[in-house]
C-alpha cells in the first residue's frame, strides 16, 4: 500500500549518496598562535592544540564547529602554563614545548608528535584523521612492529593487546566473558604503547561508543567515536611509570582506602537474613578465619528498595552492625541505581517531586526494568541529583556503614540494548546531552555522588567504595571489580591480564569475584583462585544465587586449610601492601603490575599474562589450571628468591617450578625488602611486631619506603603518618641497615625486626636508627 504514495520515491530506495565515507580534515589554511597552543584552521575541521605540561599535549578536532574545550568529568586537571613556542613555514608549522614537538604537515594536515630530540613519539598514519557524515569521528596512527600495547581499562584477553579491536560501552555482560567479549563494564579509553623500551600514552576523551581497532592494519592504529570530537591527550614518557604518572595527573589518583578494605571480603548473592550473617561470621571466629567484611547483596532491601532494610529479614540491623564491628567486621551494602517506581517510597516520591530523574526532551520520566521492577535512574550528571543523592546515604551511615558497592551502573536494564534509552537527557550540569552521548560516565558520576556524599557524612573517616561501570577516573572514588565472571579456570587465568591493564590504566584497586560468580565452584579452583586472590588489590570471595556455596569450608577440611593460610597470609602481608597503595596515592602506580611495567626492554615480559608482580620486586606466578602441580616461571635479570624456601634462582630465564596445592609460588628480588606484619583476624586487631624481610644480594644498596598511618580517617593529609626509610648497604660481610623515620604518627607494632635472607653466618650486620630493632639473620 505504501508504494501507492510518496513513500515510493523515499530517498532510501535509490543508491548510496555519494561521498559517504571517511573525509580527512584537509589542508591547513590557518595557523594562530594562543597562550598554551595553537588552533588550526582546516578545510574541513578545526584544531585546537594546547599543552596540559611539558609532557603532555592536548589535541582536539571538530569537524562540525569550533573547538569545544570542556573536557569529560574524567578530566581534573586545568592547563599549567607551559612555555610554547610556534614556528612556521609554508609547509610545516611546529609547537613546541621544552619535551615535546608537534610537527604540523599542512596539505593536507597531518600531526606528528615528537621528543624533545626530534624522535617520533606518534605520528598520524596517511589517513590522519577525520570524520565521516554519520558524525563519527576517527584517528589513524602509525603502528611499528616492535609496538606493544597496554591499557584499555577491564578487557578480556592477553596483556599486550596489539592485533584486538576494542569497544568502549559500558555493558552488563553476564555471559559469556569470552577473548570476542569487547565491550564490558568500565570504559577506559587510555592506553599506552611501549617501542623499543619506550612508552608514551594516549588518552581520547570522547564519551560516546568508542572503538580502538589494533587489528585491521599492521602499520597503523585507529581510535574513533560515534560522536563528538577526536580530543585526545598525548603523554610523552618515556618511561611506562612516567606515562601512568602523566596520565594520573589529570584523571586523578586513588586516595588511600581505608585499611580495612584491604582485608578478606566474604560476599554472596545473598546473605538473606541477619541471622544468616550472624552464623556466617561466627563460622569464620571458630574457624579463625581472618575476615574484614561481609556484603550485603539485594536481598536486604525491602523489595530491592535502596536505602532501606527488610525489617522481617534484618530485624535489628543497628546491632547487627554494631556487634560485628566489635568483633572487627563491617557490613557493605548493595546500592544500585534504578530507585522503584512507587509513590509511597520516599526516595522514588522525593525523586520526582524535586527533578532527580533522567527524563525525556519532551518531560517524561525514562522507566526501565531492573530488580525492584519497574524503576526510574537518577540524573547523576547534574550536580543538584549528585547531592541529593549522596546525602541519602546518610541512612547507611547512620547504621554505622563505612562502605558501598555499586552496580548495575552501566546503567544495566532488562531490555534488548542492556541500558537506558538512547535518546533519554542528562542535565550534565546545564549543558543537557544525550544518553547516547553520556552512557560510559553514567557509573563514573554515580561513583562520585556516592564517594563525595559517604565522605561527607562520615566526618573525616574513609569511606570505601565498591563499583562495576565505571571511565577514565574512576580511581577517584572507587575500587573496581571485574563484574559477573564465573567459576571457570579460564576465568582465573583471564582475571590475571585484566586486573593488569586495569592497574595500567590508573586504577590499582581491582580483583576479580574470587572462586567465580556464576556456574559452580569446586575446592580446587577456590584454593587456587583464593592464592591468586591474597595479592590481587581487592580480595572478595562472591558468588551468585542457585550456584554452590563457596565460603572457604564449603570443599572440605582439605581445601579449608590451605584457603585459611592464604586469607591470613593476605593479612602477613598487609604493611607491604598497604604501603603500595600509598605508593599509588602519590604515584598513579599499581599495586598489581605486569612484569613489563618494571622491565620495560625485556620481550619475555611484553605479553607475559600469567604472572605478575606486587610493586616493583615482588613476582607472583599461580598455578591457573586444574591438577597441575608445576608451572614454568618467567624470571627478569637480577637474583630471585622463592618466598618460601629461601632458594636463589637466577634471573633472565625461565624455570621450572613445583608447586603442590598449597603452594602458591613467590618470588622476591634479591638486594630487596618485603615488609610483614602477624595474621590477625581482622584489620581491626593490631599487629605487635613489623618484621622487615631484608633478601640480601652480594652487594649493592636497597631501600624501601615503609608507610603507615591511622588506616581510617583523612589525618594523614595533615601529615599524621608514618614512614620508614629502610636502606641497607652490602659489602662483602658487612650488612649495614639504617632506618630512618619521618612523619607524627605513632604506629601500634610495639617492636620492630629485620630478618636477612641469604645471610651467612660471618656476617656483620649493623643497625643504624632510633628504633630499636631486632635483627635476625637466616
Ligand atoms: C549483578 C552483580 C552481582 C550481584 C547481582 C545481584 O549480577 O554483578 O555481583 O550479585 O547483580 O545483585
């Protein structure tokens, strides 16, 4: 019937328009100089170039209008002032800062960016960049073949990530998480590449659907997004930790969790009722099985109602809270977005009466299905919503909860596209965009309002925050775990390189669900998972409803005992650790790193994804595969030692390692330390000794910087820490250690101890500092 009218001659029927495809910019026709840059004028599109620092620059390209210079959220840094200077010719036009070069190729314009000595940091590839009518926008940069890639933010696969295709959408996948899985939860786009020792990084800063394709073309590299500009952010090492250090210094670092984040977390969907809890923790004390906190998945609310509680379930919750935190475990909370649709629910009535809710153009609230039914998504964009909901949280904190996990902030809805209507408004703090446009922040933005309001009602405790979806940033407020995996050894094995590149994106505080979410776990798989899961930045054993029970005694004595010692040596370790993710505060450095991180000219470690090192001396390879007993053990140069035995291995090679179920194999650095303190039951319960592990080399000179603080208010920023300057010199018999302490804090260890390793038993080890400490050679 539709032919009969003008439908027949609908634009559609006749063949392609011409000149759909990709247009580059064209040819420069205009170049003016600015205070931090330049902007550039082009046939087709306008550039902006303006330098962050002397070892960053900023390149923005609008093919539709002039250069917009708001940056996502992501971004919390404001141009320094950098010294810059233009020069031009007829063909060429070069801004340079005292580390970095832009060379400017004007017809048609193509950008390189250089070193301070004229080397190539990254050039575009012929098809430079441009945009195509659809509004995409796209980038093409040569690729060598000694390039390696590192970032992405939470990706399935191996570490180095050359020869993937990337999609950055935020996206509930609970199956299958497969090496095809592009999309996942959190969208980082940031990476960086390393070429022959070097790296610099790459941040594009486009919130749409983004794609980074390392795959169709073995000389050149693509980023490109559904919308926006091509803005991106060129961080010039040239060292991998520089560029994380760059890269930090705009998307924020991590504060420093509370301690007790650190400690074992025991999670299941769910723990129904206070009495279930109650049981559960009290199986942990007989058991003597550390254990810091307990999750709360949605069954605690009233009808999956956020901020509130099940009365009938969780009776006296207020005492709940109370009596556990005496004995030194604390409740978390699941929090997700989508608020139920009920006019006598106060947050749902309060939502719509004060305009908190994500609307249509046209007015309308924007429904969608989630556990409560039928539901309505705080607008987390604006500022007013961020508020409102950040004080709500005063509900919790009123109990006495510290602590937060978010999810389902992709947002996930139940529906054929997994989330929110594209065409539903966000505010974005008077500047209203689509949804389409501002998805991948939607977790990012319910993170802060979540952060900045528990910190608020806090009074000067930490709060910790748990998220799924999350951008570039997200290390501000939350940690980050790996979503819905399932009790699969491949899931193990992928967790590995995942939490890597999570680390290598800024964010240091990640971990998988330990022993699998979905599907069934087994004794085996949770022994192994829980040895990868003592040194992963965060250690929480979760799993889903109808699967099997999977608390540390759920397989048998057997399996318990071996899980037990894992979960206390997480707590043996917690000086050392807690220490890195000061390190990260300051840093932007992992907890958790690939081996390429520390050994950047090494090919062995370029896509090594089975092993991985805590800080910058510690080497941990677990077995990831069923009845298997021995694995190979990559060794960088230098002398390691196996934790365990004290044997000296020699570096630059690979090994053969035993490794019986209760072995979990870690390797220190010789000429390193390791700094420990007792197996306490709790975060909570004070460690009495700090023991510094010294792994003796011939000869040389170590440090490590030990720190400490309360462990759980914001003191330490008024300089109410701890740290110890450990250094020790060796020359032939003579071992001398000095420690040095600075800050105001007074730790609780009542005595401190150095245990050498690889001593002998000539040796004269001397003391030098005003703690008195233990000396103990082995
Ligand atoms: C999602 C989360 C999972 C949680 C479940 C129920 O699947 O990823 O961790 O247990 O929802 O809230």
């Amino acid at each position: 019937m539709l032919q009969d009218t003008s439908f027949a001659i609908h634009p559609g029927h006749s063949k392609k328009l011409q000149n759909s495809d990709y247009h580059d910019v064209g040819n420069v026709l205009e170049v003016t100089e600015t205070a931090n840059g330049a902007t550039i004028r082009c046939e087709f599109a306008n550039i902006g170039i303006r330098f962050y620092r002397d070892d960053i620059v900023r390149v923005v390209m609008n093919a539709f209008g002039s250069v917009a210079w708001k940056t996502s959220p992501a971004v919390i840094s404001e141009p320094n002032a950098v010294e810059v200077n233009v020069t031009q010719t007829d063909d060429a036009a070069t801004i340079t800062s005292s580390a970095i070069q832009v060379v400017l190729q004007k017809s048609p314009l193509r950008i390189t960016v250089e070193d301070a000595n004229g080397t190539v940091i990254v050039s575009e590839s012929e098809k430079g960049m441009g945009y195509k009518p659809t509004k995409e926008v796209i980038c093409y940069k040569e690729m060598t073949e000694q390039d390696h890639f590192y970032g992405f933010g939470e990706k399935t696969g191996f570490l180095d990530k050359r020869g993937d295709k990337l999609e950055m959408w935020n996206t509930d996948v609970y199956a299958p998480h497969n090496p095809e899985t592009n999309a996942l939860y959190e969208s980082i786009p940031f990476f960086m590449t390393l070429r022959e020792g070097k790296a610099y990084g790459l941040f594009f800063d486009n919130t749409f659907k983004s794609t980074f394709d390392l795959q169709s073309s073995t000389n050149s590299f693509s980023f490109g997004a559904e919308g926006g500009q091509i803005d991106y952010y060129v961080m010039a090492g040239p060292q991998p930790k520089h560029v994380l250090e760059q890269y930090t210094s705009i998307t924020g670092r991590a504060p420093i969790p509370p301690k007790w984040a650190l400690g074992y977390h025991q999670s299941r969907y769910s723990y129904e009722t206070e009495t279930e809890v109650r049981e559960l923790v009290k199986t942990f004390k007989e058991k003597g099985i550390p254990l810091d906190v307990v999750h709360l998945d949605i069954h605690y609310m009233d009808g999956y109602r956020v901020f509130t509680f099940d009365r009938d379930r969780f009776p006296t919750v207020e005492k709940l809270i109370e009596e556990l935190r005496a004995d030194g475990v604390r409740i978390v909370p699941i929090v997700d977005p989508g608020v139920k649709e009920d006019p006598e629910y106060p947050a749902y009535a309060e939502g719509v009466r004060q305009d908190m809710f994500c609307k249509y153009l046209e007015g309308n609230i924007y429904f969608g299905e989630v556990w409560p039914g039928n539901s309505a998504f705080p607008d987390f964009t604006s500022e007013r919503a961020r508020k409102w909901w950040g004080e709500k949280h005063a509900y919790y904190t009123d109990l006495g909860i510290e602590g937060i996990w978010n999810d389902m902030n992709e947002p996930a809805i139940f529906n054929e596209t997994k989330t929110m209507d594209l065409k539903v408004m966000h505010d974005y703090d008077g500047d209203p965009r689509t949804h389409r446009e501002l998805h991948n922040i939607y977790g990012l933005m319910m993170g802060k309002a979540t952060y900045e309001g528990m910190k608020d009602q806090l009074a000067g405790r930490r709060p910790f925050l748990l998220t799924r979806a999350g951008y570039a940033g997200v290390q501000r407020y939350a940690a980050v775990w790996t979503g819905d995996n399932r009790s699969f050894w491949e899931h193990l094995q992928l967790s590995i390189p995942m939490c890597m590149n999570l680390g290598m994106s800024g964010v240091p505080f990640t971990g998988p669900d330990v022993g699998g979410f979905a599907h069934d776990s087994n004794g085996e798989l949770l022994t192994r998972w829980t040895q990868v899961g003592t040194f992963t930045p965060f250690f929480r054993n979760h799993s889903a409803i109808n699967t099997l029970r999977q608390e540390p005694w759920s397989f048998g004595e057997k399996y318990e005992a071996i899980i037990k010692k894992y979960i206390q040596l997480r707590y043996t370790w917690m000086p050392h650790l807690y220490s890195l993710f000061a390190e990260a505060n300051q840093t932007g450095l992992p907890v958790m790193r690939p081996l390429v991180l520390e050994y950047p000219t090494d090919e062995h470690t370029f896509n090594l994804s089975d092993q991985f090192m805590i800080g910058s001396n510690v080497i941990v390879a677990p077995i990831l595969q069923p009845s298997v007993k021995h694995r190979v053990v990559y060794l960088p140069e230098g002398q390691w030692v196996n934790y365990w035995t004290d044997e000296v291995l020699e570096g630059n090679k690979h090994h053969l390692v035993e490794a019986d179920l209760d072995v979990l194999p870690i390797f220190v650095k010789q000429g390193s330390f390791v700094a420990h303190g007792e197996a306490v039951s709790s975060t909570a319960f004070e460690n009495e000794t700090l023991t510094l592990h010294f792994y003796k080399s011939e000869a040389g000179r170590s440090e490590m910087v030990l720190y400490e603080d309360d462990g759980t208010t914001f003191a330490h920023e008024n300089g109410e820490f701890l740290k110890l300057y450990v250094e020790a010199n060796v020359e032939e018999t003579n071992v001398k250690v000095s420690v040095r302490s600075d800050g105001s804090y007074t730790p609780a260890w009542k005595q401190i101890q150095l245990v050498v390793h690889s001593g002998r038993a000539e040796d004269n080890i001397t003391i030098d500092s005003e703690l008195n400490i233990e000396i103990i050679n082995k």
